[in-house]
C-alpha cells in the first residue's frame, strides 16, 4: 500500500504556485523529487506530505491524497 497524490489538487497548488520551482520550494522538496511524484516514478513520502499540509492548509489529507492498495 502506497500513499498518492491526487493529481488534480497537485495541478491546481502547482498553477497557483506559478510553477514547479515554487511548488518545490514551498513543499520542502528538490524539483526532482516533484518531478517523480508528478510523473508516477515515485510516491509522496513524509516530507512531502508534511510540507504539502503545512503549505497547503486549506487541505486536509484525504483532499490531497490517497491510499493506492496495489
């Protein structure tokens, strides 16, 4: 079981962020580490989801994110 982003909310944060630079920055995270996420590579981990909440606090988690049971 992994822990996803949901694309559309990542899209919408990334377009009010005005890019994936801020978005990263914002997040606490390297633009690679995004770019991963992004493009299914990898899966949010602690640091992500901790920085997405604390960014993005009109988000709670499950409007974020979900469980992939695969």
């Amino acid at each position: 079981m992994a822990i996803k982003v949901k694309m559309d909310v990542l899209e919408k944060v990334q377009a009010e962020s005005k890019g994936v630079s801020n978005l990263a920055a914002k997040i606490g995270i390297g633009r690679v580490a995004l770019w991963s996420i992004r493009t299914g590579q990898g899966n949010p981990g602690e640091t992500f989801v901790e920085g997405f909440l604390r960014a993005f606090p009109e988000y709670k988690f499950e409007d974020a994110f979900f469980l992939d049971e695969a």
